[in-house]
C-alpha cells in the first residue's frame, strides 16, 4: 500500500511540474503573440499609441504670421481615447524654432502659447474630446509636428 501512495504522489509530481511548463508556455506564447500584434496591426497599435503627425511649409510671405495647422484633413486638434500622453514634438528635422499656439474652437481664445526648438517636446494641457485650433509662427522653412 505504501509503493501505491508512494507512485501516486511521484506522478501527482510529475503531473504538476508538466501543468506548470505548459501554462508558463501558454503566458510567454500569449504575451508573445500579444506583442506582435500589437506592433503589426495599425489599428491595434494606434489604439494603444495614438500619434499624429503633420507637416507645415512656411513660404516666405507667411513668414513670423499665425499659420493654423490641418491633422489629418481636419481642422481641429482632438484628442480622443485615454492612451494620449498629449505631447507636442516639434520634429529634429524641423529646420528652426516654431511658435505654438493653442486656442479653442473659436480660434480666438488661446489656451497655452509656447516656443519648440527642433527635436524637444511639450505637454500640453488640454483636455480629451474638446475641439482644439493649433496655429504656428516661424521662419520660412519646412516643419514636422507630432502629437502623442
């Protein structure tokens, strides 16, 4: 009786340690598979790390003027989702310093105003799902805005 406890609890054993390799498979597969589709799918990844990027040109009689800026053929800053870190980065590639200004939908009412060097960042403070206008001022030249 002794030797069929005793072979019970050598394969109660074994069936433990063979579980414990399969679920700890079943996670790093999970996690795994997670990440990739976090990092191949567009939409999977936007949801998660939401990013607008815009480009502006600055000609020369537009030059040190409030230029107002279009996000994806829209004319309104709107941050919607809970993933925003509401980071403006004024691109490395930006040729100058740019003037930022940030007003309420009417365009009038500046909420924040501040000056970005090329390849520095800025939090802004603006709150989720309200229409924002986003006007810039700087030299003649090509820049690149990102909003995370």
């Amino acid at each position: 009786m002794v030797k069929q406890v005793s072979g019970e609890q050598r394969k109660n054993v074994i069936r433990k340690r063979t579980l414990s390799i399969i679920v700890s498979a079943f996670v790093v597969l999970l996690f795994f598979t997670g990440y990739l589709l976090y990092q191949e799918v567009y939409y999977v990844h936007n949801f998660f790390s939401p990013e607008i990027s815009t480009k502006i040109n600055i000609r020369e009689n537009e030059e040190n003027t409030w230029q107002r800026v279009k996000f994806e053929e829209n004319s309104y800053l709107k941050l919607n989702g809970i993933f925003w870190k509401k980071e403006l980065i004024n691109d490395a590639s930006s040729e100058n310093v740019i003037d930022i200004g940030i007003y309420e939908n009417d365009g009038i009412t500046l909420v924040k105003e501040f000056t970005l060097e090329p390849g520095k960042a800025k939090k802004m403070t603006v709150d989720k799902g309200t229409d924002y206008v986003v006007k810039v001022k700087a030299n003649q030249g090509a820049y690149v805005l990102n909003i995370i």
